[in-house]
C-alpha cells in the first residue's frame, strides 16, 4: 500500500467516523419500527419527523429535544396512539401532529406548523396543553366528534381557526389560558352541534367570531374574557346556553347572537360599535325565542334586540343594567313577549315590546321611570303606584305618592286646628255673665256693650310637629249688634312627610284665607268657618331612570291646586258655682283638586295628572277656664282643655291619571290630647297643647303646638 492510499484510507475512515458522530448525537425517535402498544422515546434531534402504523404507541419527547419536519409531518400516528410533548414538534411542510382515533396528547412543550394545522386528531380526541400550540398556516388544533381539550397554555393561529371541530359534534373545551387568532386568522373557536366551553382564561378573535357554533345546542360558562374584535364574540344556533359573570364583548356587530336559547348574565356582555350600516346588539335573537336574566350589564346600540321577522317569545327578567347607547335597551318585534322588573333594574333606553300581546312584570318597589315605544298591553304590579305619561311609566314605591293623602289630611288638620283655637272665634269669650263670674267671661277688650262698632284685631303663630307642620296665620275681627261676631284671617302653611323608605319625603306649602262668622245665643255660640287655599306639593324620590340612574327625581304639582275646607260647629257654657265649663264640637271637610304633576331630574319630561283628596272631620273640644292671678293690667285667665279629633280621609279610584285602578282605601285618624290657653289683659295670650295621634294601618304618633296671641 502507497502513502497515498494509507493517507486515503484513512480520511475515509475518519469521515465514516465524524458522520457517525453527528448521527449519533440527533438520536431520532426510537424504535425506528415499533410494535402496537411499544413505547416510543424521542430524544435530542428528529429532522425527518417520525411515521408509524401502529397502534396504541406510547410516545414521549424528552425536554430539550426537537422532532421536526420541513417538508411533511412533526409526527404521523394511528389509533389510541398518547403523546406526551416537553420538547418542540416543529412542520415546515404539513401538520405538527397527525392521529387518529382515541389520540391523547398532553403538552407541556411547543407545537408549531407553518404550513398546516399544528395538530390534527380524529374522533375521540383528549388534549390537554400547558404550553404552546400555534399555526400560521391553518388551524392550530382540529378535533373530531366526542374530543375534549382542555388548555392551560396558550392556542393561537394566525391563518384560519384556533380551535376547529371537523363537522362533527361533542366536543367539550376547557380553557383557563389563552386561545387566540391573530389579525389574519380567523375564529377563536369553531364547533358543530353541542358544544360546550368552559371559559375562566381569554378566549380571542381579532378578525372573526370568538365562539361559533355551526349547530344547535351550545353550551357556554364564562368567568373569564370572550372578546372578538372584528365580528360576534359569541355566534351561536338554536338551543344555546350561556352563563356568564366574566366579559363577552363584540365589535363591528352583536356581543351574543343566537337564534333562540337562554342567556343568564351577572357580568357584562356587550356590542361595543356596530357594522357600517346595521344595527347590532349586546344580545341578538335572530330566528326563535329566548329568554334572558340578567344581573349584570348588558349594552350595545341595542341592549337585546330580535330579528325584525322574529316572532317568537323573548322573556326578559332584569334586576341588572340593559343600556341602549343608541337610545333603545330592548327592540323585540313580534311576539307575545314578558319583561319582567326587579330590583335594582336600570333601562337605559326606550323599551319597545314592538308587536304582540306583551307583558309587563313589576316585581321592585323601587322607584323608576320606563320609556316605551308603546304601552305594553298587560301590566302586572307589586303594589307600586304606577303613572302612564304617554309611553312613559313611572313606578313609584307605593308609600310615595300614596303618602299625599295623609299629607294634605295632616296640613289641613293642623291648619283648621290652629284656625279653631287662634283665630277669630275661640279668642272672644262667651259674652254672658249668666255664670257670676263677670271676671272670667268678661266681654273682648275694646268692645263697647250695646253698640255696633268694634274694635281690634291680632295675630298668632304656631307650631305642630307631625313629621313637621308649621303654620303662622293673623286675622281681623269684628263685632256686631245681637251677638253676631265676624271676621277673616290669612295664613300659610309648610308640611314635611317622610314616607317609610328614608330616600323618599314629601312638602306640602300653600296659604289659605278664610272667613270666620259666630254667632252667640247667650250660654251657646254657633259658628263657620271657610277657608279657601291654594298649596303644592312636592315630591323627592330616588328613582332610577335613563338619564339618571339612580339619581334624585323631583316631582312637583303645579301651583294652582285648590283646598276648601268649610267647617260647621258650636260651644256651649255651663256653670259649676264660681267656675265654668266650656265645651264644644265641629265637623268640617276638606278637599284638595290638584293640578298636573311634573316630573324634573329625568331624561324626558313627564307630566300627569293627579287624583283629588278629600277629608271629614269630627272634632271636640272641653275647656275649663279659671283665674290665675293678678299682673300689671288686671287678671288672667287660663284656660284648660281636652280635644278629641277624628277624620275619615281618602281619594278617588284612579292614581294620577293613571288607566290602573289604584287602591281608593279610606284611611282613618283619631287625635286627643289636652293643652292650656293663657289671656291677659294686656293683650298677649299663649296657647300650647300635646296630642296623641293613632290611625288605620297601624299608625300612632304625637303632635305638639304652641303659639303666641297678641290683641290690641
């Protein structure tokens, strides 16, 4: 053998040596060949993928290593084959993962084609991911019918579906990580018949739908985040599903749409801007019925819309927010449908119930205002007061606007109280001296016996607090020939009502005048009194409205409500020796015919009207007049009394205008109390008294008045 020849056997066998080596170091998935059920281990590099027909193959990519295929398939596998992946499986050329039936992979690696999808599996399928699996030339996982994927990880593609079910159905996803398509790909997740996801992670389109089910029977639990950017978050069938407390949000058309199914929302779903030139909703029933609960927040240019052919049944309960940001919360066409109230319930928007016997159920006590496109044909209540203002409705708590009755009652009880005890009548005492006591039943200072003129004229003020009550009044007298006795005043009057929901109160303000004509017989005097006023009221309510959530609602009655109150009555006095009793009774009535309400602090204008109030009143009185003693301008003489007061008070059978039959219950009121009346000579008198109040429902209180007299 020559030099050369030595030299050139041995680089042959040097070569042969180093391609050993480097053979040696990519170690491909081995056994090359293996038998059904072998295990298959792939440890550092594999670049020519691995195929294989068998069977039940139990394969493992060890951390660190890398199966790869630039011109075909990362893996190619039969039946009931399980993978587990901690390393890359990487195609250039076709799928990274292709198998049959019955395939499990669980992944804790990267999966990635280029070219197709990243893994491809028949029927049966069980994936669980805790790392990545991407496509940017398909989709990056496509199951068939009766697959589960569970992921933890991250499922993305940029070119078509994130998650693809092949036309069949049954399958079940469970996501907690991120399943996403890029700009460029296209759905999130596509499935057939009976799917169902259970979302806590983010489910992402950023050109199509996040979720869409070509078939009936969806089936959607999300805490978590659906969210599409170009398209519906949620495109379902019929027969759909849907819980959520998380977030599904769509852009460029409908948050949810389905064509008939149950959506039960606690968190937000929404449309966030519609298509060019469509109207989309945060949920839209296309072709059947549906019924939705929601306690969360539900908003779109349509909160919940339907199809304008959609002649089905939508049901909708709300005790949450449905926002119209085009200025209608529900659009639901054709069909008997019921929209039911709760509380907390804000519509933001007009609520058209469009064709059909519709219903309205009010299950919240909760003051708010509803606007409709038209009136709802059936309207079932909880006992609120109900005020139609053309298509709007206000609900009140019933408490509210009920509450006027006993206000106006309380403001002209505590007016003709004041006008008995401190106007005209009750301060000139019984002209006769038939009891021997000239001291005490002396004649009215400044009056001359035996002519026609007179004489003087005072002022009083007082207080009563039943809730509140404050009156001031002042009044001109006259004294005329046989014991005739006349005379006016003036006066006004404030009332304050809280009503048993704190958030609630009403004012009563007016003024009233009157005249006073008496009448004395000797031991007896008839008298009437008329008083004619002019009062409003107003009203604030927290009530929840469009323009106002939540917000303080003021109603006011417009000036020009009319009170009448006439009275009729007559005292007496009887002698006991050197003393005197002095008692007396009345009946009066009061009526107060309002005017129009009008709603202020809300999105519309609302004006209605308002029912007429009317009071009778039975009143007794006891006094006990006696010397107190001397002072600089002669005696005193202090008055004791008790009273008894009872009144029957009520309104007419129509609440404001309303076309619902309101309550029209009577309500009754007793008071008896007892006070004192103080007169001097000098012309100034004070007067006070204490009562106990008590009435039907249940009711009972106290009212306190004193006031002051000055005669001159």
């Amino acid at each position: 053998m020559t030099m050369l020849q030595s030299r050139m056997l041995l680089a042959g066998i040097s070569g042969m040596a180093l391609l050993s080596s480097i053979f040696s170091a990519q170690a491909e998935c081995a056994p090359d060949n293996p038998g059904k059920g072998d295990s298959v281990v792939c440890s550092g590099i594999d670049a020519d993928g691995f195929s294989d027909g068998s069977n039940g193959l139990a394969v493992s990519v060890l951390t660190g290593s890398r199966v790869n295929n630039d011109t075909g398939r990362a893996f190619e596998l039969e039946n009931g084959v399980s993978l587990t992946n901690d390393g890359d499986i990487i195609s250039g050329g076709d799928d990274g993962i292709n198998a049959g039936d019955d395939f499990i992979l669980v992944n804790d690696g990267q999966i990635r084609s280029t070219t197709a999808d990243a893994v491809n599996a028949n029927d049966n399928a069980a994936i669980i991911n805790n790392g990545t699996i991407t496509s940017s030339g398909d989709d990056a996982v496509q199951v068939n019918g009766g697959s589960t994927i569970t992921n933890h990880g991250t499922i993305s593609s940029t070119s078509d579906e994130a998650i693809e079910v092949a036309g069949e159905d049954n399958v079940t996803i469970v996501n907690t990580g991120i399943i996403e398509t890029e700009t460029g790909g296209d759905k999130a997740v596509e499935g057939n018949a009976n799917l169902t996801v259970r979302n806590s992670g983010q489910i992402l389109s950023r050109d199509g739908e996040a979720i869409e089910a070509d078939a009936d029977g969806l089936i959607l639990t999300n805490s978590g985040e659906i969210r599409s950017l170009a398209d519906d978050a949620v495109d379902g069938s019929g027969n759909v599903t849907i819980s959520n407390s998380g977030i599904i949000s769509g852009t460029f058309n409908d948050g949810i749409e389905l064509d008939s199914g149950t959506v039960s929302n606690s968190g937000l779903i929404e449309s966030t801007s519609s298509a060019p030139g469509e109207v989309d909703s945060g949920i839209d029933f296309d072709l059947g019925g549906g019924a939705v609960n929601n306690s969360g927040t539900i908003r779109g240019e349509v909160g919940i819309g339907t199809d304008p052919t959609n002649a089905a049944v939508q049901e909708i309960v709300n005790t949450g927010t449905i926002i119209g940001t085009g200025g209608t919360a529900l659009a639901l066409y054709g069909g008997n449908d019921i929209v039911t109230v709760g509380d907390g319930a804000v519509f933001a928007g007009i609520i058209d119930p469009g064709a059909g016997e519709d219903t309205l159920d009010l299950l919240s006590v909760e003051g708010r205002i509803l606007h409709f496109a038209s009136r709802p044909e059936t309207v079932h209540s909880a006992g609120q007061t109900l005020i139609w203002s053309g298509t709007s409705l206000v609900v009140v708590d019933p408490t509210v606007h009920a509450a006027i009755t006993p206000v106006f009652a309380a403001a002209n009880t505590a007016f003709m109280s004041v006008v008995r005890a401190h106007a005209v009548a009750n301060p000139m005492p019984l002209a006769t001296a038939s009891t021997g006591n000239p001291d005490i039943l002396s004649k009215p200072w400044g009056w001359a016996a035996g002519t026609a003129a007179w004489s003087r004229f005072g002022g009083v003020g007082a207080a009563e607090f039943e809730g509140f009550n404050g009156v001031a009044q002042g009044g001109l007298a006259f004294e005329g020939r046989d014991g005739w006795r006349a005379g006016f005043f003036v006066g006004g009057i404030f009332t304050s009502y809280e009503t048993s929901m704190a958030r609630h109160n009403i004012d009563f303000d007016g003024f009233a005048g009157g005249l006073h004509v008496e009448h004395d017989m000797g031991d007896s005097v008839v008298y009437g009194i008329l008083s004619v006023g002019q009062g409003r009221f107003t009203i604030r309510q927290r009530i929840a409205d469009a323009g106002a959530p939540d917000g303080l609602a003021t109603s006011i009655g417009r000036p020009g409500a009319i009170f009448v109150s006439p009275e009729l009555g007559f005292k007496a006095v009887t002698a006991m020796g050197e003393r005197a009793i002095e008692f007396g009774a009345s009946v009066n009535y009061a009526g107060l015919f309002m005017n129009a309400y009008r709603e202020t602090g809300v999105s519309l204008p609302l004006t209605y009207a308002s029912r007429d109030i009317h009071q009778i009143g039975a009143n007794m009185r006891v006094a006990l007049p006696f010397t107190l003693g001397e002072d600089a301008g002669g005696r005193s003489i202090v008055t004791p009394f008790a009273s008894l007061q009872a009144s029957l008070f009520g309104g007419d059978e129509t609440l404001f205008g309303s076309p619902l039959p309101g309550a029209g219950a009577s309500t009754f009121t007793a008071r008896a109390g007892i006070g004192f009346s103080r007169r001097a000579r000098s012309g100034l008198s004070f007067d006070a008294s204490l009562e106990g109040l008590t009435g039907s429902g249940g009711r009972y209180g106290f009212a306190a008045s004193a006031g002051l007299r000055l005669e001159f």
